[in-house]
C-alpha cells in the first residue's frame, strides 16, 4: 500500500514515534514481516500535530502494509489516524476543528509478476478521537532578567543608606517570564554564596575588605499588577537564602498562544545593623525557577 496523491505528508522513521500504542507493529507492514520502518504523518491544520494512518486489524501501516487480497475491500473501516505530535505543537484553540485534506493510496497485487498491478484507488478520510487525546506539552518559558540581572546603585553616601524601605535608595528590575508554554505554575527562589542577615532577607556585601553594615534588599513592587488585577505576590520580599519561594500563576491549559509575564521588583540599597561605612559593595544572587 503506498501514498498515490492527496494531502500534504512527510515521512518518518517510526523508531522517531515514541509512546506509539502497543498494537501498532515495531516494522512497516504489520504482521508482514516487511522490514521498512519508514511511516507517513499526514499534516492537519493545527502546527505540529499529524495523523499516522494505522490498520487498526494488523498494526500494520503505510507505505507497506500488506494483506490477502480480498481484505482490502474491508480496510475503509479499519484505517484510522493515531495522532502524532512534534516540538511545534502548541495545543488545539478551543471551538477548532481538526481537519487535512484526504489522502488516496493505491494498493497492488504482490503475487502479480513484476511487483503486482494496481488495483484501485482508496481514499480514507480520518476522523481522530480528539476528545480521547491526552497531549502533554513540556513546559517552556524565556527567563530574562533586565539589563542581564545587573543593578548599579553607583557611588552614594553612607548617610542616604536607611534601615527603612520607604526612605533608603532604591533601583528597579523586571523579571521577565516570556513566550511560556505548557505551563501551570513555576516556582522561585533565590541562592547566594554571599553572606545573608535578617533570615535570608538581605544579601550582604561580599567584598571582605568593602563597606560594612551594607546590604541588598528585593521586593515584587507593590503596584505589580496583571491585567488591571493585583498580580502574583505583588509587595512581598523575596529571600536570598533558598526559603520561602514564591509560586506564579499561569494556568495554561496548552493553548497555541504564549502566556507572558514581566514582574517589576524593587531593589533596596539597605543598612544592616550598625551605621556603614564607606567602600565597596559587590554581591551575586542567583533567581532559580522551577515548573510545577
């Protein structure tokens, strides 16, 4: 049995196929013993999702696919399309229809001399389970930090640095969450090999020689908002010391279109403990993310 015209298709390895059900034979041609491995993946409207035409009887699968000659007047009802999915899926939108153009296959005699004569044209029309499918995207999301996660506080007197948020120096980053697909939540937390106070609260100065009493805070500013809605743990501190991650909401129930997020933090320039003195301040945090 071999593709004769119809709608668009690639063809593939099935070694490439993973998960593939179990009645669908390791070898092209079912029971046959056909030892071509090669399958076709007929293209449907929706980007990265395929049917693979499958003789639901034999396992068996086109372009070889063999048979008693008399079976074939009964392979319309056995035909049907097991969908197949590749790194360019992004789900199915709601309200949409799955559709391809039908495909023909012409099948020959194989007792016939010189490869077998055709015996007709057969054109199969898919109709894929599509409530039955149960896809499972691998989450994916770009994680950027503005200007490469650098924040420059500059030269600044020690008489500006306050123990108090409201009144001591502060600088601006945004958390970018960008092009994020296949994604329920996604959880953060911050590690440091620099030195931590107020329980992980403040990022202290790595600089052994540097200014004292010095030390970095970071907050989700407290007008973060998403689309006009108060957003994710917006005016709650984030931790230097791996504890009390923060969970952001996405909810995405494996739609085509990306869900983006850009959380606006504010970073404080902080007193710890006694009055600082002048020199340098240098310290690194890393924000870790994990998909739930």
């Amino acid at each position: 049995m071999e593709v004769y015209s119809g709608s668009d298709y690639i063809t593939v390895n099935t070694n490439n196929i993973i998960n593939r059900p179990s009645y669908i034979s390791e070898i092209g041609g079912g029971t046959s013993g056909d030892e071509n491995q090669d399958a076709i993946l007929i293209n449907t409207n929706i980007p990265g999702l395929f049917y693979f035409p499958v003789d639901l009887t034999a396992g068996g699968f086109p372009p070889v696919m063999k048979h008693k000659s008399e079976e074939y007047k009964n392979i319309r009802g056995r035909l049907a399309g097991f969908p197949v999915i590749n790194n360019k899926f992004r789900g199915i939108p709601p309200d949409t229809v799955v559709s391809y153009s039908p495909i023909q296959f012409v099948y020959t005699d194989a007792d016939e001399p010189s490869g077998g004569h055709q015996k007709g044209q057969l054109i199969v029309n898919f109709i894929a389970p599509i409530k039955a499918m149960d896809f499972k995207l691998a989450a994916s999301c770009q994680y950027t930090l503005s200007d490469n996660g650098n924040v420059d506080f500059g030269d600044q007197r020690v008489s500006q640095i306050t123990d108090d948020r409201n009144t001591t120096i502060k600088r601006s980053l945004t958390l970018n969450m960008d092009k994020c697909y296949g994604v329920n939540k996604v959880k953060t937390y911050i590690t440091t090999t620099a030195p931590t106070a107020e329980s992980g609260l403040l990022l202290g100065n790595n600089v052994a020689d540097g200014a004292k009493n010095v030390a970095v805070a970071l907050r989700v500013n407290k007008d973060y908002n998403e689309s006009g809605q108060a957003g994710d743990n917006a005016g709650k501190d984030m931790y230097f010391d791996n504890s009390n991650p923060m969970e952001w909401n996405f909810g995405n129930s494996y739609t085509v279109t990306p869900l983006s997020k850009h959380i606006p933090l504010d970073v404080y320039l902080m007193r710890n403990g006694g009055e600082p003195t002048p020199g340098d301040y240098h310290a690194t945090a890393t924000i870790m993310m994990d998909f739930i």
